[in-house]
C-alpha cells in the first residue's frame, strides 16, 4: 500500500511554500503530473492501494488538490477520471 504520495505544487497559483518534486507550471501540468504519477502505481503489482497527499494546502505545504481555504484548484471531474480508474 502506497500511503503517501504525490503533493505537486503549482508555480501558477503564486503561494507561498513547498511540495513534492519540481513545481508544475500550471494546473493542467498538475493534472497531468497526478496522471503520470498513479499510472505508474497502477503498474507495479505489489501496490495494492494508495493514499494521495494531500487534500488540501496547509501552512507550509502547498501541494494540495484544493487550496488552504478549500478552493477547488481544478475540476473534481478531472481527479475523479484518474483516482476513479478500475485499476486492480
């Protein structure tokens, strides 16, 4: 079980604080990045489940799905196509 991982910040939302890896440009690249991140856990057969990091920003960690103050940062559409994939 993958119990931690992903936490992209993105450089177009102009916040203060850090995330995981080098920042995406904008939030299609975060989508993308997200994409890339849970294809790769949806090869290896020893991962038998995940936990993505984080919901939301908070103090120092801007690397959430939504922002500190719960804003989506992009459509829940889009997540929901990639975290909702029948994968095992």
């Amino acid at each position: 079980m993958m119990t931690e991982f992903g936490g992209v910040k993105v450089t177009e939302q102009q916040a203060e604080g850090w995330g995981y890896g080098k920042d995406a440009k904008n939030y299609e690249e975060m989508v993308k990045r997200i994409d890339e991140l849970v294809t790769m856990l949806e090869g290896e057969p020893e991962i038998c489940g995940y936990c993505y990091t984080q919901l939301t920003d908070v103090e120092q960690e801007v690397n959430g799905l939504m922002t500190y103050d719960r804003q989506v940062k992009v459509a829940p559409e889009q997540l929901a196509e990639i975290f909702g994939r029948k994968r095992y």
